[in-house]
C-alpha cells in the first residue's frame, strides 16, 4: 500500500508531496544485488511481534516460483531469516522476493526486489 505525505502551510502554495510506503516489515538483504548460483540472506523485521511465520516466495526471471524456510531470530516474534540460495537460472533481471504472514485473518506483507546478475 503507498499512501501520499503531503507537508506545506496552508495558503503558501509551496505545498510539497511524496510516495510513502507503510507496510508491516522492513526486508533487507545481506548483498545490494543477486548473484546467479550463489545465496543470499534476507532479513525480515517486523513493525510489531505477530503469531505468524512469514511466507517468502522467490520470483527469478525463467524459473518458477519457490518458497524458502524462515528461522525465527528475534525473541519477540518480530525478526526473521531466510536463506535464499539463488539458482543459476537463464535470465539476469529482477529477483522479486515476497513476504506475507497471516494473523487473525488478515494477510499482509512487503515485496524486496534486488538486480539479478
């Protein structure tokens, strides 16, 4: 979800506005861009504890979608890893990592995406 800020005094018209992403996770990667045939380790944080377990999903240019395994660290159930061994598929591009988790009946999450070499 983006949502606009929007700062300025009114009547000024110097009024200035820009995207502001909210979302329930910060994801971080241990690497600025993804290696064919190599791995990577994705940190989740979450805005608060949750009950849930994330789900992430790996999206690489040719290959099919998978899942990774998520290791609790933080005591608190608000951080995650994820070990995400990157195959040396056809394509460079865009790898895509989502997150979801569902508490309560309500999914929510957060998208990562890193230049795949």
């Amino acid at each position: 979800r983006v949502n606009v800020l929007a700062s300025g005094a009114p009547g000024l018209g110097n009024r200035q506005s820009a995207p502001l992403g909210v979302g329930p996770f910060r994801l971080t990667a241990n690497v600025s861009a993804a290696t064919r045939g190599s791995a990577l380790t994705l940190t989740i944080a979450g805005a608060r504890p949750i009950g849930a377990i994330p789900v992430v999903t790996v999206y690489q240019p040719g290959l099919t979608a998978w899942t990774v395994p998520v290791s609790v660290v933080g005591t608190n159930g608000d951080r995650w890893t994820a070990r995400i061994a990157v195959p040396a598929g056809p394509y460079a591009g865009t790898l895509s990592i989502r997150v979801l988790a569902t508490e309560d009946g309500t999914t929510f999450g957060g998208w990562l995406r890193l230049p795949l070499r």
